[in-house]
C-alpha cells in the first residue's frame, strides 16, 4: 500500500537488528516440563480470504482513487454503504487540504464503530486512497496506480473483519469494541528520491505532505476525545511473500500491543510472515494516531534489501496479480484472533 517508503529518511539498515525465530527455547527436558502450559487461544471466528480478496478487487475496479477523482468518490461511497449493510455505525469526516505540489484535494475519512457502546476500544486503521503517480516504476513514472496492495488489501481486510464480528453473536463477540478508521489522502506526498526535481510546497509549514487524512484527524478527533486501547495500521498487507517485520515506531510507542499481535502469529502458524526481526522506523499513518494518543503497531510488507519496500511499492506493477490469498488470511486471522485475547 502507500508506503511511506519515500517518505522515510528513517532507520538506516545499518541499525536493523534481525533476531532468530521466536523466543528462545529452552534445551533441557527439566527445562521444559517445569514450564507452566500456555492457555489455549480464545475462541475467534474464521476470516475468509475469498472475500477479502474480493474485497480488494471491488476497490480496484473502481479505477485509480486518487482524491478528486470520480473513481475516488464512488469507492468512498461503496464503503460507506457497504460498512452500513453490516449494521455498523458509520461516520464521515470531509476535509480539504492541500498537496505538495499546490494541488487542493477535497477528501474524507471514514470511521466505523462495532459495538460502539463498549468501554474498551480497539483502533484498525487503513489508509483507501492510492498515490496518483507511480513514480517507482521504471518506465511509467506519471501514470495512476491501482493500489492493490498499497492501500485496497488493508481496507478489504478490514472489510472482512467487520463483516464477520458483524455477524457474531453476543455470545462470541470479542471484550472490545472495534473501530475501523479509514483515512484518506495518505499517499500524495513527495518523495525526495524519485521526484528531486519538484519542490514540496509543504515544506515548513509544519504540515508532513503524506499522510495529511491521518494528520487532519489527530488533530480532530472522530469520535471526539476518542481513545483506544491501541490500533493497528494496515498497509501493504495483500501481496504474494509479504513479510512483516517490528518496526521501531510500533516497538517503541506500542511494544505490548506489538508483542501480542506477533505471539498470537506464532501461535497461529504464521511465523513464516510476522518476522521476529526489528527494523527501523517509517512515516506512515501510525506517526500521528501515536501522538494522538493511540499506542498503534504499524504491518506493513517489509522488503530485505536497501530498498525498504517491495519493488511494486509506487509502481504499476501494484495490481491484482500480486495479490495473494494466504496474505491475506495470514493477516486478517492474526488481527481478528487478538481482538479475542485480553
């Protein structure tokens, strides 16, 4: 999704620290018959792939949803109506804002309340747009992107997680409310390695050019003075080998929500995608709910190499072909199950 990868004059990977596996296991047989058995996970419900890939592909049907475009006001419109067939509570938050290259874009976010009466909250965050230039690829630097991964896989795994839980009953609904915050305007922000050549307009005002749905609600809380136990942002969570890694930002701000997440993974079997490796930090939604109070991991699909993000990040090559189910479920099931431990 719109990653921030740009965006980043973070962590270098000189200061990664890669840990093996898990947690260290002890070797001895005393060693592991003295230590107490860990409790069974809580019973979640199942999280269907099928229809969160489905989900996905319904956003990029729509077209590229770049602000200001009538693709990106019809796929805003499908989610609205679309929370509201769970019998959700749906809220719109409309803004204007400017880029940084001058452009003034109308936009909104939309936050979606299960069970909004409930005391103890937990924040999902997203972002739905898609960056109007994918000036990554190689060959289309100025063409639209349709934002697969980057951007439609979080919001369709936050879809399936509100239509599952909007169909449990009260018996077998999570001790916590859920809120699905989706923000908008997150990807048209300047990147300094591909575009050195455009002046960012933003620059001191004190305004971070990506981001500005996230930036605009930290300082607008919807709901008002709303608070949460933690959030988790999702982005680039869709593709084929997509690997998840503990970004420095989440371990720092969110290290007990970040620590559950990964050991309900573990515990799950998808170890193989939630890596127990720390990595540096990056610009990206989870910034702002963090310093608006909300103690947020950000999973985002971590690329090994000098580059920090996958080679479809900002490209063309972010369509529907990358998109895999496993990802998906690996993520979707992950998120959904730790709803379900205290």
């Amino acid at each position: 999704m719109n990653f921030l990868s740009l965006r980043l004059p973070v962590a270098a990977l000189a200061g990664l620290l890669f840990l093996t596996g898990c947690p260290d296991k002890k070797t001895t047989e005393t060693a592991d018959t003295s230590a107490p058995a860990e409790a069974p996970l809580p019973k979640a419900p199942v999280f269907n792939a099928d229809s969160a890939y489905v989900f996905t592909a319904k956003q990029v049907a729509f077209g590229p949803r770049v602000p200001n475009s009538k693709a990106h006001v019809a796929t805003g419109n499908w989610l609205v109506v679309k929370f509201k067939s769970y019998g959700l509570k749906v809220m719109e938050q409309p803004f204007e804002a400017m880029t940084f290259d001058g452009t003034y874009i109308k936009a909104r976010n939309i936050v979606v309340q299960y069970q909004p009466q409930a005391a103890r909250r937990v924040a999902i965050f997203g972002h739905w747009d898609t960056r109007p230039f994918a000036d990554d690829d190689k060959e289309k630097k100025n063409a639209p992107m349709d934002g697969a991964s980057d951007g439609a896989s979080a919001v369709a795994v936050a879809l399936e997680m509100a239509r599952v839980l909007s169909q449990q009953p009260d018996s077998l609904a999570p001790n916590v409310g859920v809120d699905f915050i989706l923000f908008d305007a997150e990807d048209w922000g300047h990147d300094s390695a591909t575009q050195s050549d455009l002046k960012n307009q933003l620059e001191g005002s004190g305004t971070d050019s990506w981001c500005l749905g996230s930036q605009y609600w930290a300082k607008n809380l919807l709901p008002k003075n709303y608070k949460a136990e933690y959030g988790v942002l999702l982005d680039m969570v869709g593709a084929k080998g997509g690997k998840f890694t503990r970004e420095e930002t989440s371990r720092n701000s969110a290290r007990f929500a970040l620590d559950k997440i990964w050991n309900v993974a573990n515990r799950l079997g998808y170890s193989d995608y939630f890596l127990y490796v720390d990595t540096g930090g990056i610009t990206d939604d989870h910034v702002y709910t963090n310093q608006a109070g909300i103690p947020t991991v950000d999973i985002y699909h971590y690329n090994n190499s000098e580059a920090f993000f996958p080679a479809y990040h900002h490209a063309t090559s972010d369509n529907m072909s990358i998109i895999d189910r496993k990802t998906l479920k690996a993520v979707g099931q992950t998120v959904l199950q730790t709803l379900y431990v205290d």
